[in-house]
C-alpha cells in the first residue's frame, strides 16, 4: 500500500531525460543578441505597466521575461556540483540585473509621471510570504522542466514568481533617488532568484541528477553550510517584515472596530482619518463634521483603546476648522480625496446658521394662532458680538401689525420665555 502511494506521488513519472533537460537549461542562461533584447522590452513593458498601475500589464511583461533561465541554470549546477555551469549561470544573471536595472532606471528617469503608485509600493516591502510564493513557485517551475510534457505550468510560474516588477521597482528607486525603494525592491528580487535556486537544488537532488564529477564528503557539505547559512539571512529579516506586516494588519482591523463602535454607531460623520502606526505611542488622527468633543470625553476615548487591545495609541481628534482644512487638504493632494474646500466652507456656514436658528418650527404656527393681529412673524437668534462664540445669545422676534400692540407685545414675549425657556427675549415690530 504504502509502495503504491510512494509510486503515486513519485516525480520520476514522466521525467524528461536527464541529458537533455541538462542541455536545454544551459542554453537558456545564456543572455545575448535575441534574449538580451527581449529582456531590455520585458523591462520596458513591465515598466509602464508599474507606471501606469495596470496590473494586467506587469502580468504580460512576467511572461515575456526570460530571466528564469540563469536562476534555474545556477539551482542545477549546485546540484550537480558543475561549477563550469554555476559561474556561467551567475554571469549572465549578473549581466540580465544590471540590463534590468539599467533599462528601468532610464525609462522612469524620462517618464514625466513620478507618483508611486500601488503596484510600486507593493513591491518595496517583502516578507516571510516572499518567500513561500518563490520557493514553491520554483518547485513547480523546474518540475515542469524535467516533464517530457512541460504542459501550462512555466507562464504561471513566471507570474508567481514575479522576478521583472522588483527589478523595475528598484530602477524606479534609483531615478527617484529613494534608497529606501530600491533596497526593498532588490531584496524582494534577491528573495526570488535565492529560493528559486534552492527550490531547483532540491528537486535536482530528489531526481538524483548525477553530479558532473565526484565530490569528497567534506565538500558537499560544505555547500550544504553554505545553503542554510544563505537560506536563514534570507528568511530571518523577511520574517521580521512579514510579522510587522501582521501587527498593523491587526492594528488596523482594531482601529476599524473601535471607530465603529464609538463613533459611526453613535450617528457621528468621520471626514478625516490617519493611522500612524511607526510612531510611539500610534496614533489615530480624526476630525469630524459636527461633533465637538470635551477634554474628559477625550480622555474617556484613549481609556477604551486599552479595553479594545489597542495599547499605546492615543487618539487625537482635530477640532479647530483651520487645522481640519488643512489636513484634509494635504489628504486631497496626496490621497486624491473627494473632500474639498468647498465642502468645509459649506460645513462652517451650516453651523454658524445652527448658532442662531431656533430648530422648533411650530413655534411660528402657534404665534399665528395666539395671536392674530400679529403676521410675517419670524423667530431666530441674536448676539451682542457676533465675533465671540461665548457671547450671550437672545431669541428675538420680528413682526408687522397694523398698529402697535404693546401690551400684546408684553403677552408675547412672556409667552415666549416660558416656550423656549429663554430669559433673553425681544420682540420687535418691523
């Protein structure tokens, strides 16, 4: 049973002679006249395709891309201790990068269009999951070249793997003189070939690809050393990555929850919102269309963070409409937001229209009622200096009679205070 499982599973079935496949990798390293210049228009493509940020393009340029050889060239090599075949492979995969790096690099220092867009930055921060997509990417890529039947796997493998956007990236890096990108970029690039490499090592081993001549015990191990040595400085900092990636992940989905739970629950429009999750303590930037919070309502919010697992952060909540355009502004020119000036405007107009309305609009009808003789009648509010929010605020009415009505004007206004419970109140005739 268990001998026709192993049998089942086995990669021997349908395996490619081994010479041949050995000959038809070491003709694809080579990087020179026809593969150079398909090179040089893959870069070019998947170039535009970053520029642009069309996906559907990147993908193209990955599968045009004949950068696998090299790579693979180098997992064999090891595999069979043919270092003839190793410095060759490590050569042209040296003169491809720099083609690549040079190539990218020319085209976004002429491009007029510098934003870095999406599909750029996701390409400048690699992680533990880098590594898994290169390495079973690469399994599959030299699985299918050792098959008599290669079949459809090798331009899925070329996606998966996606050696052309990181290089491109890393040539956007150096046009826009951003170390940061292009050290990202090329580390995520070394992550795909590295893994690659090692996925071909592996199966070649399995296969058990004869070595091009005998090597001493002490040798081969040697090698091994230097794979794991390799594998773990490659694994260790993408490890560190991939767990920063998931604490903000989760810092994110926390901050999601607590601003529904205390603010759109309660009925509070959110205009502005920003995360600064690299700073110490985070913090949660927000501004809102109506809503004024007290000092004690503040302090309240940044004691529930720490009920709700977000330790370390404050929230800071912008009230002051200068500091709230302006932010919102800056968020329009880099996030190319849909809030405008205008819409701010409209919002202080609004509530400085708020400040003197009076919103109980039966008010007026019952005027009408109670008193007849009384018409146009209109009702709101008025301030002693309308340029100091403390400033107290008074009802007044206006109306028109034909003749004066003092006394009902007497009925009226104490009829008034006691409706709006307001000591304040003047009546004028028009």
């Amino acid at each position: 049973m268990i001998q026709k499982f192993i049998r089942f599973i086995s990669l021997h079935l349908g395996e490619e002679d081994k010479q041949r496949v050995l000959e038809n990798v070491s003709d694809d390293i080579s990087f020179r006249g026809s593969n150079l210049w398909i090179l040089a228009c893959a870069i070019v493509i998947a170039s535009v395709g970053l520029n642009v940020n069309s996906t559907a393009v990147i993908i193209g340029a990955m599968l045009i891309s004949p950068l696998m050889g090299p790579i693979v060239g180098a997992g064999f090599a090891l595999g069979t201790y043919n270092f003839q075949l190793l410095k060759r492979s490590m050569k042209n995969l040296l003169i491809a990068t720099i083609v690549s790096l040079l190539v990218s690099f020319i085209y976004f220092s002429l491009s007029p269009f510098k934003e870095t867009q999406s599909e750029l930055l996701a390409r400048t921060s690699p992680n533990i999951y880098d590594v898994l997509i290169a390495f079973f990417g690469g399994l599959v890529g030299v699985i299918a070249i050792t098959r008599v039947k290669k079949g459809n796997p090798i331009p899925g493998v070329a996606i998966a793997t996606a050696l052309m956007p990181p290089l491109c990236t890393a040539g956007y890096g150096l046009a826009v003189g951003n170390w940061i990108y292009f050290f990202g970029a090329f580390y995520l690039y070394t992550i795909n070939c590295f893994f690659i490499c090692i996925a071909t090592f592996l199966i070649i081993k399995y296969l058990k690809y004869q070595p091009i001549k005998l090597v001493d015990k002490k040798y081969e191990l040697q090698i091994r050393y230097g794979i794991t040595a390799l594998i773990i400085i490659m694994i260790v900092p993408s490890s560190y990555l991939a767990y920063n990636l998931l604490n903000e992940k989760k810092f994110n989905q926390d901050v999601d929850q607590f601003l529904n739970t205390e603010f759109s629950q309660k009925g509070y429009t959110l205009i502005y919102k920003k995360l600064n999750y690299n700073t110490s303590p985070k913090k949660i930037e927000l501004a809102f269309l109506s809503k004024k919070f007290s000092a004690d309502e503040l302090k309240a919010l940044n004691n529930q963070l720490k009920s709700m697992g977000l330790l370390n952060t404050e929230v800071v909540i912008k009230q002051d409409a200068t500091d709230i355009k302006s932010e919102i502004l800056n968020e329009i020119g880099q996030q190319a937001s849909v809030l405008s000036e205008k819409d701010i405007a409209i919002n202080n107009l609004r509530q400085k229209v708020e400040k003197y309305s009076i919103k109980d609009s039966g008010v007026v009808k019952e005027i009408k009622i109670l008193f007849p003789e009384f018409y146009n009648v209109s009702i709101g509010k008025i301030t002693n200096n309308p340029n100091t929010d403390s400033a107290n605020v008074s009802s007044i009415i206006l109306y028109q009679s034909q003749k004066e009505e003092k006394d009902q004007e007497l009925k009226l206004k104490d009829w008034i205070s006691e409706k709006l419970s307001d000591k304040n109140v003047k009546v004028i005739r028009q």
